[in-house]
C-alpha cells in the first residue's frame, strides 16, 4: 500500500527517523519488527483522559487534535493539532506512566505506524541512535508547547492566527472553525471578525 506521496507507510517513516534522528540503517534494523500498523477512524482515539500512555505514533496521513474538557464547564479546549509526517504521543504520560490529562482524538481517517514504550527503552539501551530519537523527541515537545504558552501570553488572537495558518496553511479546510477557534483561545464570533478582516471570510 503506497501513501498521498507514492511511498510505502515504512519508507515515509524510514525517512523521517532519518531525517528526524540522524538514525543508521542498523539503528532502522534493530526496530523493524516494532513498528505495527494501526488505522484510527475518525473521532476515535490515539489516547484517552486519565489513562496511561503507551505509544509513540509516526502519522502516515490523517490529523489528530490534542485536547481537555474543563470539568466545570464540560468545554473543550484544544491543545495542539498534530498532522501526518509527524511523531504523536503524550509524552509526560509516556515518560512517568502516569495517567494523561488530554484526549488525543482523529479529525481525519487515520493511519499510523506505532511502538510501544517497552520496545523503545530496550532501543535506548541498544542505540545511542535511538537515545538521540528520545532526547529529540523530549525536546521538540518542550519547544511546543512553550511556543504555545508564549503565543498565549504574548500574542493577540489575530497574530496567533496568522502563525496557525503559517504552520499549516490548509488548516480551515481541515479544521472546524470551532475547533480552531478553541485552540487560539477566543469565542466564534472573534474568530470570524479576524477573518473578515484578514479577507478570509
């Protein structure tokens, strides 16, 4: 089976660990066996709230949207969208094996490449290659979400916008409105003002 781009799931996911951790051809061996195929439906679940998570995802196609729900108000209030060519995990949860505090939900028909958190600690201990994927890992979700943090506290909505839009440029053809919306911080109706005066109504 070949994706969007005419490669194979394994040859996309090849790439990007190549691309993504420097890894060898004998780093890429160890893990063959590990990595299993796995189709998520739309609106199903990579991770649930208040359970412990288990994998590392490579995102073959599909989109997915990290997210809580306030228990005061049962609103929910997305964290970050996550697309395809890209690694998916909680990874506080998946480090400490402590219960997540988000959902991890499909927008998209889904499909992924996963290994579990078992498989990748006895990769570490083979792999200085696979130790560097961990660290990279740590690191790139650490920027993340201080990047997200500091957007909310230093960015008005329209700029915060505008670089959603920057990173993913076919975001509101994939996207509710309500969704990103949530995800900037605002109601609707601010959502659809920035819009209409961006010309993007």
């Amino acid at each position: 089976m070949l994706t969007a781009s005419g490669l194979s799931p394994r040859l996309l996911l090849t790439q990007q660990l190549k691309a993504f951790a420097r890894l060898s051809d004998e780093d890429l061996r160890l893990a063959d066996d590990h990595w299993t195929l796995r189709t998520i439906a739309r609106n199903e679940f990579f991770n649930f709230r208040n359970s412990v998570c288990q994998y590392v995802g490579f995102i073959v196609s599909g989109l997915f949207r990290v997210y809580y729900v306030d228990p005061a108000t049962d609103l929910e209030h997305n964290v970050a969208f996550v697309p395809e060519g890209t690694f998916l995990t909680s990874l506080k949860s998946l480090i400490t094996q402590e219960a997540c505090p988000y959902y991890i939900a499909a927008l998209e028909n889904a499909e992924l490449l996963v290994i579990s958190v078992e498989q990748l600690h006895k990769l570490y201990s083979q792999s200085h290659g696979w130790e560097r994927f961990g660290r990279l890992l740590a690191e790139q979700y650490l920027v993340l979400q201080q990047a997200k943090a500091e957007a909310m506290l230093f960015q008005t909505a329209e700029q915060r916008y505008l670089a959603l839009l920057e990173q993913f440029p076919d975001v509101t053809n994939r996207i509710s409105l309500g969704h990103i919306a949530s995800y900037l911080g605002i109601k609707g109706p601010s959502l659809s003002r920035i819009r209409a005066q961006l010309g993007r109504a």
